[in-house]
C-alpha cells in the first residue's frame, strides 16, 4: 500500500510538472504592439522572455508596431489576435463607427502625455502652462488633449499651439515654450540634447484621467475565447509586475533585438518614470492589481471628452469594454 501510494503521488506529480504523456499543445496568438520595440511594451516582452506566456499555456508572438505598421488592420482582419490601444479615445472612436472591438486590461492606469517646460520659464502647475507663449503639440493630441485642457483650464489659447515634429530642437531654442511627449521617453532626450532636467506636467495628473497600453480584441473574439483572453491577461499582468520588480535584463534583450535603436539608458530612464510617476501601479491597480480597468474610470474620462467635445455624447460604452478579465490581484505578491 506504502509504495501503491508512492506511485500515485508521482504520478499526480507528474501530470502537474506536464511529464505524463505527451505535452499539451500551447494556444498560439499574436498580440500587435502600436510603436517600435521600447521599455513602455516591458511586461509584454518579460512574459515571453520569462516563459510566463507559456506557463499560462500561450506562445505568444509579439508583433511590432512602427510608422509603417498596421497593426489594428491586422487586428480587424483577425492576422493577430490583441492589440495594444493607446488609450480609451481609440474605442470611443470605434464605438461610435460600430466597430465591434473591446478593451479586456489596461496595463497603464494614466497616460504617459506631459507636457515639458524649461526651468527657467516659471511655470509652477499645469494650468501655469496657458501663459507660455508657445505649446509644440501635434495634431493627435491638439484634437484630444488640448481640447479638454482648453475646458477644464481656461486660459489655454489656439494660438499657442504650434506643430511638434518630433525634434525637440525649436523647443530648446525657446525658453518661453513648452512640448508635448511622452514622460517616459522625449525627456530623455531633452536632457541629453539640452543638458539641463526640464520641469513635467503629465497631463494625467491634471485630470487626463484615461488609462493606456490597453488590451484589445475583437468582440466575436473574446466571446469565443474567454479562456485563453484570460490567461493572456493574466500572464502580461504576470509579465509587468516581474519588469518592475525582478529581474528584466532578458526582456530588454529582446526590446533591443526588436528595435536595434532602442538603448539600455533609455530603457532605465522609461522604467525609472513609470515607477516615479506611478503610470502602470496606482489609482484602481493599487487595489486590484495592474491592468484593472473599472467602470468609474471609463466613465469619468468619457464624460470629459464629451464635455469637451472631443467624443460624441450619447454612446452606448458599455460594449467597448469588459472588466470580466481583471481587477483579480494577479500578480501583486511579486511587487517588491
């Protein structure tokens, strides 16, 4: 009986470890990132780097996004099955042309959007930025962001604005100016370029309330597939918390094999801002854990954009997101 029992207990083990029988086929999906290879996609390459993605029985190919990428092309056309949404104003858009994509996590409670001034400029809060005599920005964020900033701080003018081309030289030419960028990777360069650390507004913490680096997919999709959705989710949650809190080194790798122009200084400065400003740890993840997206934060970025309007009222949003897949506290025993 003793040994009848031994048996039994190796064998269970063995089912658990996969080394009964032959192994279980992995699910494969692609999940199409919207930018070139960088620390801000860290938890997504770390799951893969780590294994991560295939403990969670997933082999998982990232698909690089890039000026010439059409990554929710593929998406739409079902060439790959997630999609990293840069924030809640691409499903407000969809959602109004009927689009039939939903949000399953969102990886970034706040957005990386700052606005960057010089020292010299005496700007002491965001809405001091209405008294700078130019705003480089682009038309993406001049559509969206300037539009709310516009209503939600008056004193912000049309005529500050003029366009950013992504080349931080007329804004260091111009003490009395700022620049829009993302926190975790245009003062990087400005400090390099510029030699001095210039003041950031991160537009989140003016009220910009969307999260980012959103999990997406088609509707029919995740209906069809909430098992593998789950363990997708899952895993990247996994894949973040060990980028900020373990050990990276094999994911960055594999951001530079990806995208040969990317360094590890620019790398350790994207991970410094995400911790330091709170980007993929705060606000609904601090409880739930990363990637929790909730109604109220859904709700409340909605009502902003229409109040402002940059997205129009009356849209059914309750379709263009689940919070089935998240807030579970996956992973939050890794913080460190």
């Amino acid at each position: 009986m003793a040994n009848g029992k031994v048996m039994i207990g190796l064998a269970a083990g063995a089912v658990v470890l996969g080394l009964a029988g032959p192994a279980m086929a992995l699910d494969e999906v692609s999940f199409g990132t919207n930018w070139l290879a960088e620390g801000e996609h860290g938890g997504f390459y770390q799951a893969v780097a780590d294994g991560t993605y295939e403990k969670y029985g997933l082999k998982v190919t990232i698909v690089q996004g890039g000026p010439q990428a059409a990554n929710r092309a593929l998406e739409l056309a079902d060439k790959i099955q997630f999609y990293m949404a840069g924030n809640l104003l691409e499903p407000f858009s969809a959602s109004e042309q009927q689009i039939p994509l939903i949000e399953v996590a969102a990886m970034f409670q706040k957005d990386p959007q700052v606005l960057i001034a010089h020292p010299e400029s005496g700007i002491k809060s965001f809405g001091d930025l209405a008294k700078l005599g130019t705003i480089f920005m682009g038309k993406d964020l001049f559509a969206s962001g300037f539009q709310w900033m516009k209503q939600a701080y008056p004193g912000f003018k049309d005529e500050q604005i003029k366009p950013y081309t992504f080349n931080p030289a007329p804004f260091l030419a111009d003490k009395n100016s700022a620049q829009q960028g993302y926190i975790t990777s245009e003062p990087f360069e400005i400090e390099r370029q510029g030699g001095f650390k210039p003041q950031l507004f991160l537009l989140a913490d003016a009220g910009f309330s969307t999260p980012s680096t959103m999990i997406e997919a088609k509707s029919d999709y995740v209906a069809k597939n909430k098992d593998v959705v789950q363990r997708f989710v899952d895993a990247s949650i996994t894949g973040w918390d060990n980028y900020l809190y373990g050990d990276n080194k094999a994911a960055n790798d594999l951001i530079k094999k990806d995208n040969p122009e990317m360094t590890d200084e620019q790398i350790a400065f994207t991970i410094a801002k995400i911790k330091e400003f709170g980007l993929v740890d705060s606000g609904a993840a601090a409880e739930g854990g990363i990637g929790c997206l909730t109604d109220a934060l859904v709700k409340d970025f909605y009502d902003k954009m229409t109040k402002a309007g940059v997205v129009k009222a009356g849209l059914d949003i309750s379709k263009m997101y689940t919070t089935e897949f998240v807030c579970k506290k996956v992973g939050m025993e890794l913080k460190k």
